[in-house]
C-alpha cells in the first residue's frame, strides 16, 4: 500500500473509532501533531490507536512507552504500521 494511502486509511480510522464528529479529515495532515495541538487527542486515545494497530493491521504492542516517537503524527504512525506489517509478512 503507498504511504499516502496508508496515513488516510489510518486517519479514517481513528477519527472514525473515536468518534471524532467534529474532525473534517481533509482539514487534518499528516504532519500535525496527533496529540495537544493538531489533532488534540489524549492519552486514552493513544489507547484506542493501539487498539486499532492490533485489531486491524495485526500488530503486537508489547510496551506502550516505546511507541511515543511513532505517534506523533499521521505520517510517523503509517511509517511504524508499514514498517511493522512488512516484517510480519
């Protein structure tokens, strides 16, 4: 799947599972920050991203602490998901 792809399918995702009604997902890059500014999201949503990365690319999160660098945007979350799903394949 091509990166840009790939950071939609997760943007839907998340706005989607967190019920997000008032995030316009045109509106949001894939640079902006997923949590304080950007997105505005919250540890609990961290959570439930997790949650999605399990459910629907198959991904085993271990330890929550290591993913810090990987959720900071759209596009460093699509790189982890494509960089974790290759290894899996």
């Amino acid at each position: 799947m091509e990166k840009q792809q790939l950071v939609n399918e997760i943007k839907n995702k998340i706005i989607e599972q967190l019920n997000l009604v008032d995030v316009d997902p045109a509106s949001v890059s894939a640079t902006d920050p997923l949590f304080g500014e950007g997105m505005g999201l919250d540890s609990i949503d961290g959570l439930e991203i997790v949650v999605i990365l399990e459910r629907d690319y198959n991904i085993t999160i271990t330890e929550i602490e290591s993913l810090t660098p990987h959720f900071e945007s759209l596009n460093t979350l699509a790189e982890f998901v494509a960089a974790q799903t290759a290894v899996a394949a």
